[in-house]
C-alpha cells in the first residue's frame, strides 16, 4: 500500500511539473503577448516570464519591432496618358498589438493593395513631368493616406518610399536625346561666348 501511495504521489508531482512547464512562457524584448482565456482575449503582458492557466489559456505573441513590406511593380497611367513602371517600400509598425491581431487579418497583403491603389491614385493625377519631379510629395501624400486607413488596425506607417517610376523604353530614349541636345546647346552659348569675349579682348588690345 504504501508503494502504491508513492508511485500516486510521484505521478502527481510529474504531472503537477509538467503542467508547470507548459504554463509557463517567455515574451522577449521586442514582444507583446496576448493571453487568450477559453479562446477570447483577457490581457496583454510584456517582456519576460508569464505562467498560465493550464489548459483553459494560451499566449499569442506580437512582434513590435518596424517591419518593411515592397509593394510589387505594377504600371500606372499618369495624366497625360503615359504608362509607368512604380514600384514602393512601405515602412511601419505595430503601435496597438490586440487591434493588429483581431482587427485585421493579413496587414501586409491589405497595406500593399491601398499602397497599390493609392499609386494609382495619385501618379493618374499628375503628368510624366510632375510625376518625375514630385518623388517625395508622392511620398509623403501615399504615407498619410496608408497611415490614416491603418490607424483602425493599430498600425502606424512611419515612412513609404517610391523606389523607382520609370517610363516606357521609347520615352525614356527620347528624354536622353532631349538633355543631350540640352547639354549640348549649353555648351555651344558657353563656347560662343567665349570666343565672343576673346574677340572683344584682342580688338579693345589693337585699339589700345
């Protein structure tokens, strides 16, 4: 009887420290963890060590660091009619953890449709010209626009780059040929006023 008693006792404490091993859990530094009861959210714990509820409650832990998504190349029409390659990195970070788990369920594929769509947007308003030279109010009015519709999912956008807007092949040739024949006349004022200002210099010296 009294092995029987012992056997019972160590099978409790086993049970009793296995129990204990599977309620306890580690949040690292850069984490938020969302503890769960019965499936229904009850608390959020920081960084360090958290025990449990056997059984009845879980953790789900949330990374709080700054991510990057890269909006995929796709091609817009601008204003007058010209069709460009752009392309973006969106840069955020999770500011509310239990909205960014249960609000929305998959932030990067819905933050790069908006970012997507608002190029579309804003590049379709603009020309070739203004589209070219307005990189960073692309920037800025695409990173308000992504941060106000995440606001709802406790994100926050910190910065949106647009990587690269290019043109079509033909545009891009004719846009070279156009600053060279720039470049070019600018050199032909420069020599013409050279050899003007030396002609100037040699006739001011024979009249002396």
């Amino acid at each position: 009887m009294p092995n029987f008693l012992f056997i019972l006792v160590v099978i409790f404490a086993f049970v009793m420290l296995v129990a204990l091993a599977r309620s306890a859990r580690i949040i690292t530094q850069y984490e938020k963890g969302l503890v769960l009861r019965l499936g229904k959210y009850r608390t959020t714990v920081s960084s360090g060590l958290t025990f449990l509820v056997p059984v009845i409650e879980d953790v789900v832990k949330v990374d709080m660091r700054e991510r990057v998504i890269n909006v995929e190349p796709q091609k817009v029409i601008t204003k007058d009619n010209v069709s460009v390659i752009v392309d973006a990195v969106i840069y955020y970070r999770i500011s509310d953890p239990v909205k960014a788990t249960f609000e929305v369920q998959n932030f990067g594929y819905a933050a790069t449709t908006l970012a997507q769509t608002n190029l579309r947007n804003l590049i379709g308003d603009k020309s070739l010209d203004e589209t070219l030279t307005a990189r960073d109010t692309i920037n800025a009015n695409l990173r308000a626009v992504l941060d106000e519709a995440t606001n709802t999912w406790g994100v926050k956008v910190t910065r949106v780059e647009v990587q690269k807007i290019d043109p079509p092949a033909d545009i891009t040739e004719a846009m070279s040929r156009q600053m060279k024949a720039e470049r070019d006349k600018r050199a032909n004022i420069l020599e013409a006023e050279g050899v003007k200002q030396a002609q100037i210099l040699q006739a001011e010296g024979v009249r002396q």
